[in-house]
C-alpha cells in the first residue's frame, strides 16, 4: 500500500516493506523513478512525485512503513542516479 502527502512545501510518500531495519532496504533515484529493494525479492519502483527534490530526498523506516520525504524542488532536480540512506525510526 503505498501513499502520498504533499504540504506547501514537503512531499512525502509511504510504502508498506517487508524489512524490520533500515540495513535491508535499498532507495535509489533516478531522474523521476524511485527504486525501493528489500529482502526476500521485494522490488518496487514509483514515481518520483512531480516538483520534488530528490537531492534532498531522506528516507526512514518504522513498523515495516518506509517514508520518503523530499522538500519542494527550487530548480529542476538532477538527473544524477542517487542512493538515499534509510534511518530506523523505532
């Protein structure tokens, strides 16, 4: 289940994960997809959500729900592959 929440001037999204820590999750962005990788297979990918930074992008980990938050773009974002480091929040 995946969700999205967009503020004046954040944007977040949540995706349901089957990982319990941070370590088992992989985000990686690219142009305006987002990759999510975790244990046993999991693989998603989404949208990057229009107008966000995705070199702002942080990403947390709570109770199997991965939150990705990324402030409103100034100007366009790169198109620069990145990984986004996972926090544990718990």
């Amino acid at each position: 289940m995946n969700a999205e929440l967009e503020t004046a001037d954040m944007m977040v999204v949540t995706i349901q994960v089957p990982a319990r820590e941070a370590g088992e999750l992989a985000v990686t962005v690219e142009g305006d997809v987002i990759r999510v990788a975790g244990p046993d297979g999991f693989r998603q990918q989404l949208s990057l959500p229009q107008g966000a930074d995705a070199a702002r992008m942080h990403a947390g980990l709570f109770h199997g729900i991965l939150e990705l938050r990324a402030p409103r773009a100034d100007s366009p974002a790169s198109m620069q592959p990145r990984t986004v480091p996972v926090a544990d929040l718990a």
